[in-house]
C-alpha cells in the first residue's frame, strides 16, 4: 500500500534520513521504534508531506504520491502525540471536524457520538471543551478523531506519550482492536516497547537516520543485532564523545 525509497533529509549539515527504504503492506500495522532525534518523526512527515525530503519519494499503491495527494489526505487518519484538539471547539466537533465538510451538522454529531463510544466516551462528553478532559480522555477523542471518517491508514504518533502504564494500555488495546476491526493499515512511531508489543504486527529500526533492522514483533527477542537488543531491554549504551579540547 505504502512505500518509502530512498528518502533522504537534512537540515543544514545535519542529516536526519539518510536513504530510507520501507513498505508496508495493506492491513499491515508497522512500527518504527528509534532513539530520540533518529528521524522517527521526520520520516513521519515525509510520508504525509509536511516536510519535502531532498532525496527519494513515498509511493502510494506503487504510484508516486506527489500526484495522488489529494486522494491520500481523504483517505488517512491521524492520531498527534498530544492529541492536537482545537481549545475553541466542543469535543463532537473536534471528533467530526473534517465530517462537517461533506454531510449535515446533525450526521456529522451522530458519527462522532458513535466514534467518541468506540473508544470508551460517553454521550455526556461531547459538549465539553479539550481543556475539561484529562489527558487520557483527551487522547481517546484524538483517537476518536483519527478514525471518524473510516480511514484506510491511520499514523499515530507517540500515542501513550505522557499516560500512566493503565492509560497507555487502554490506548494501546484500543489501537490495536481497531486496526484488527476495520482492516486499516497504520503506522505508529514510539519508543515505548509496551506499545510495539502491544500494537505491531511488524517492527522497524531507525539509527542515525538509517533503517537498522525490521522483522516481525515475534523477531525483536531473537535478533541478534547489540543495539536493537539495548534499545529493546532499556539498558544504557556509552554516550558519544565529541572532540576533545
């Protein structure tokens, strides 16, 4: 459904991808795991064309994505890491947001009543405002919004960012049952292993820019790269040294 080849990005000397090659099958939920500053959100933006890479390009249905822009944006979905809610806009509204382009104010209330239920909120919450939530529930009607329009791929970025261990489960089971579902492919970037266990069928490794290893979520325990196996069990590595005085 989704390729990336040879994407390329820098800002000034510092290059962020360097040659990123990646698929991802349709149904497929991918995802990308990296230490901070590894291209993670980067690639990310590529994909959905906030940022133009210098190099390569993002292939949709094998077709370079550049001409097909505008029948990928109708067809994704995106949950932010901070959910992204506009302050000024009641929750249903929020939820129905892109709804409210193309069907009546009282359709688009009903669908975003019945996607703020699929991810555990009531009725009662539609009306409320983004700052009379908590957090967790925040990101919940940010997943609500990501879903509303029954997307084909729906990219989550960092989507326990900021939750307690129960909250990031509840998210996580919540991602993972709508991608088992609807048959959406997704792409999620993370550095919390409990949502690569939890939400991935297949995981990637971005290192200094460059695809490090990808396989299957089964793969991560017995592979044999040093570094993925740190980065999986959290255990420290030597920092960098930069020249010395």
């Amino acid at each position: 459904m989704l390729a990336v080849r040879g994407l390329s990005k820098a800002y000034g000397a510092k290059r962020v991808l360097d040659g990123v090659d990646l698929d991802l099958a349709e149904g497929e939920s991918l995802v990308v795991i990296g230490g901070s500053g590894t291209g993670k959100s980067v690639l990310l933006r590529c994909i959905l064309g906030l940022e133009t890479p210098d190099a390569g390009q993002v292939l949709w249905r094998g077709e370079p994505l550049a001409g097909q822009q505008a029948a990928f944006m109708d067809g994704f979905g995106m949950l932010f890491q901070n959910a992204a809610l506009f302050d000024s806009l009641p929750v249903w509204r929020n939820v129905a947001f892109r709804l409210l382009r193309t069907m009546p104010k009282t359709q688009a209330r009903r669908i975003a009543i019945d996607k703020l239920a699929r991810v555990g909120l009531g009725p009662e919450v539609a009306d409320l405002y983004p700052a009379e939530l908590s957090g967790g529930m925040r990101k919940r009607a940010g997943l609500a919004r990501a879903i509303a329009a029954d997307p084909k791929v729906i990219f989550f970025d960092e989507p326990t960012t900021g939750l307690d261990p129960i909250r990031a489960a509840a998210i996580n089971a919540l991602i993972r049952g709508i991608v088992d579902e609807t048959g959406a492919t997704a792409i999620t970037i993370t550095h919390d292993m409990s949502s690569v266990r939890s939400i991935a069928d297949r995981v990637a490794l971005l290192d200094c820019g460059r695809l490090r290893w990808q396989g299957s979520v089964a793969g991560l325990d017995s592979a044999e790269d040093d570094y993925l196996r740190d980065f999986v069990a959290g255990r420290a590595r030597p920092m960098a040294r930069g020249p010395q005085a």
